[in-house]
C-alpha cells in the first residue's frame, strides 16, 4: 500500500491544483467509505490509501517533499519541534470546516457527515452510523400480451439466492413500472430496504395491436357476405365473438366492439373497446359459371 504514488491513487496529474486534489479526494472517499460498504475489507483498504495520499498532496510542505524525495519524504522531513530521524510522525487533526469543505455540505440533499454518523465532526453520536434506507432497483420483464391482459407474474432471484415472486397486475402496459415496496437494495445500518421497480415490456402480438386500453384487429371477410350481409367471426383476448355484417360493407369499415379490448390498469374491472376493421376478401378462382354470372353483373351495373 505504501509504495503505491500518490498522485495515482488520487487519479491526478502533478501539475493538479490543491482544488483538484480536493475534488479528487472528496469523489473517491465517498465512494470507498467504510459506512458506505460495510464489511468490504477491499474499500477499507482502498480508504486508508486515499487518505494516506491526501494528507500529503494537500499540505504544500508535505507535497514538496513527496514530489522532490518520492516515497522517502518522510525520512528527511524535520517537523517543527523534532530533528530530521527521530521517528516523529507529523500529523495534525483536521478541523470541522476542513472536513466540511473537504467533503462538501450536501449529499444526495443530507449533510455528508451526518448520512455516515448521525452527527457533526466532534459530536457524541459520530460513532453510531445512522439508518439509510437501500437503494431502489429496476429490472426489466417481458411479457405477453394475453398476460398482461389476464395479468402475470415472475419469479426472480437474486446471486445471493434471494427469490421473490412478482406479481403483475391485469392491463398493464409497456413501458410502465409496477412497484414492489421493500424489494430493492439491503439497508445500511437497520435502515429499511429500498423498492424493486419492473420495467414491463409487452411484446407484439400477431393478431391485435394495442392502443393504450384498447384493441384494433382485422377480420377476414368474403365478398359474398360483404354484399349481401352475414355473421362473421371476431377473435378477441378471450373467447371469439360473432358480429353481424350489414349488407354491402365496404372494404376497411370499422365496427367497434364496446368493452371487449384490455382492463384499464387503474380499475382492471372496466375495459376498452375492440376495434375490427372489414378486409374484404377476393375469390381466388372462378368457375366458368361464376365468371358468367359477375360478367352479367358489371353489364347491369353499367
């Protein structure tokens, strides 16, 4: 740890300023902060080095000696009061308003001290880390469309072997985020766990397409029952409906089905609507008779 520059731990160049320093130092000490990573041995020791830098690159005097003798400074510094060689470690406490300008007055809205240790630099409590509420996490989940019409859930699980099943609720839609209270991050010192988020995604359907709550689908429809009218089929989430097609319905009529598209997420009791566009289908192939018969049709219609 001792041979390591300084100047490397820091992340800085030898021409840094001492604001430079201070910035350096501040960003990575709130990173490697032992209340900030409780039991990790690696950030402790990763602390001490930055510390250990920073004492140096931040006293001018100290700065000079290190860039001139290297990691040997400390053997021909001669502290005021002691001889160059007596052993004397020149160390000196830092004061509440370096602490503060050192690490800044605010973090994510908290005074930084008070977030670790419950108080000021010199106060009582700055042994007792104080409760921080874990982070919120997001993860992404895909799901159909017919499960998010029906609702669903997952199971997932953690490297820890942490497992939870998640519920998602009916009518959910893409892009939006369900909330599981309690499911995020552990944590620090008794604080309560942070909120897992779902990112829903719900992947395209081969029939329907959604538009918010409700759904458009096409229906096939031959021209015989187009002209003369009929009942066709219509597909929907659940179970097939039939719906009567007047006489001669054009080609991409829409009739709308009231309450048969998706549960709105707010109330999964009430429903939008199904939208089922006529695609009026073409025979294929023509007897000899039929083509007579169509023939005869144009003469009369012209």
């Amino acid at each position: 740890m001792g041979n390591r520059d300084y100047y490397q731990t820091l992340g800085v160049d030898r021409s840094s300023t001492t604001d430079d320093i201070k910035k350096a130092y501040r960003r990575l000490a709130r990173r490697h902060h032992p209340d900030v990573n409780p039991g990790d041995m690696a950030a402790e020791e990763q602390f001490k080095e930055i510390n250990a830098a920073f004492q140096v690159l931040s006293d001018s005097e100290k700065r000079r000696q290190y860039d001139q003798f290297g990691q040997q400074w400390q053997q021909t510094a001669t502290p005021s009061g002691t001889s160059s060689g007596s052993g004397a470690e020149y160390t000196r406490t830092m004061s509440p308003e370096e602490f503060e300008e050192i690490y800044g007055s605010n973090l994510d809205g908290m005074d930084f001290f008070e977030t670790l240790f419950g108080g000021r630099p010199g106060g009582q409590e700055q042994c007792q880390p104080r409760p921080r509420k874990g982070r919120d996490e997001e993860h992404t989940v895909e799901i159909s469309l017919e499960e998010a019409f029906h609702g669903t859930s997952r199971s997932l699980q953690w490297d820890d072997g942490r497992r939870i099943e998640a519920r998602i609720p009916r009518g959910v839609r893409s892009g939006s985020r369900v909330r599981l209270a309690g499911q995020g991050g552990a944590g620090l010192a008794g604080g309560s766990p942070g909120d897992l988020y779902l990112r829903v995604r719900v992947t395209p359907h081969a029939i329907f397409l959604r538009a918010g709550d409700d759904l458009r689908v096409s229906i096939w429809v031959d021209l015989y029952t187009a002209v003369l009218g009929g009942a066709v089929t219509v597909p929907t989430c659940e179970q097939a409906v039939s719906l009567t097609i007047p006489a001669e319905t054009p080609n991409g009529k829409v009739f709308r089905l009231r309450g048969l598209g998706m549960p709105l997420s707010k109330d999964p009791t009430q429903r939008g609507d199904l939208y089922a566009r006529v695609q009026v289908e073409l025979p294929l192939t023509l007897n000899s008779r039929e083509r007579e018969l169509f023939q005869q049709l144009r003469d009369m219609r012209t």
